[in-house]
C-alpha cells in the first residue's frame, strides 16, 4: 500500500490515498459495466493482488487490455466501460468462468474524489458544469451526445438508455 501511495504522489495525486477509504473486493471475471450511476464523483484507484490468472481489465470503448497481476496499478474514471475478462477472448462470455478453475481476483479499491485538485490535474478532468436555471437530475447519469445511456454487459458498448 505504501508503494501505491508513493506511486500516486509521484503521479500528481500526494496525500490523496490517505484521505480516501481503502476496501477490499473481489471479482470472479466482471460483465462490462461502469460504475458512474454510483460512483460518479469519484475515480477509482485499484490494486490488484492476486496472482496472474489470465485475465485481462478491458476497456472496450478505448480498446486498452491490462494484464492483473500481483502489484497491478489501475486508476480511471468510474464511468469508464469495464470488464474483466479471459486474456485470450474478444470480450466476456460467462461460459470462459467455469465453476471449476478459480479465476478469483482480489483488489484494493480507493475512491478517490474528482473534484479533489490533484486528481482533477492528475487526469486533465474538466467539468461541464450546467447553469443553475437547468434541471437537475435527482440521481447521477451517464450522458453521450445529449441523451442518457447505459451499457450492454457483453461487448461494453454504449446504447441508449430505456
């Protein structure tokens, strides 16, 4: 953890760690998701601890594939589509997690606030604030080009939203 905290330091983000909650979760392969109706003000700094199972955090939208291996750093926007998926597939099939082989993937999860200085430097946030006269919503979205969408679990690309 310590080296996590000096790493984000030397990224721009000092001190931000130790004022974020720590928690420890787990996966078992991930559908595509986001996490931004939840987790919206916030950006996640993952630390995977497992050992290589070959599987691969996938960013479908930004084609980028990130090997989780012990000591594995991750920190992205929470409205990012995501999965965790086999290193040898084109994207999640529940059939690649049979129940008899252990792809568990433990991971130290920090919420970081976006609104924080460093992180919204740290990763060249830039708020698209709307004037007070227009309506807010009572819960956080995900909006592209001007409608509200959600994801589908499979390929993680965006569709629009029911």
């Amino acid at each position: 953890m310590q080296a996590v905290a000096d790493w984000t330091g030397v990224q721009g983000l000092p001190g931000v760690l130790a004022a974020s909650d720590v928690a420890l979760m787990v996966c078992r392969g991930a559908r595509y998701h986001h996490d931004g109706e939840q987790y919206g003000s916030a950006v996640f700094c993952n630390l995977f601890v497992s050992d290589d199972k070959g599987l691969d955090l996938h960013f479908p939208s930004v084609n980028l594939r990130i090997p989780l291996t012990q000591g594995t750093v991750v920190i992205f926007d929470t409205c990012q589509p995501h999965g965790v998926i086999q290193r040898r597939s084109s994207g999640f099939d529940n059939a690649d997690f049979p129940a008899e082989h252990d792809f568990t993937q433990l991971f130290l999860t920090w919420e970081l606030p976006v609104e924080d200085e460093h992180v919204t430097r740290a990763l060249n946030v830039v708020f698209d604030i709307a004037p007070s006269t227009s309506k807010h919503p009572d819960e956080e979205q995900v909006w592209l080009n001007g409608a509200r969408v959600a994801l589908c679990p499979n390929s993680g690309q965006w569709v629009e939203a029911q």
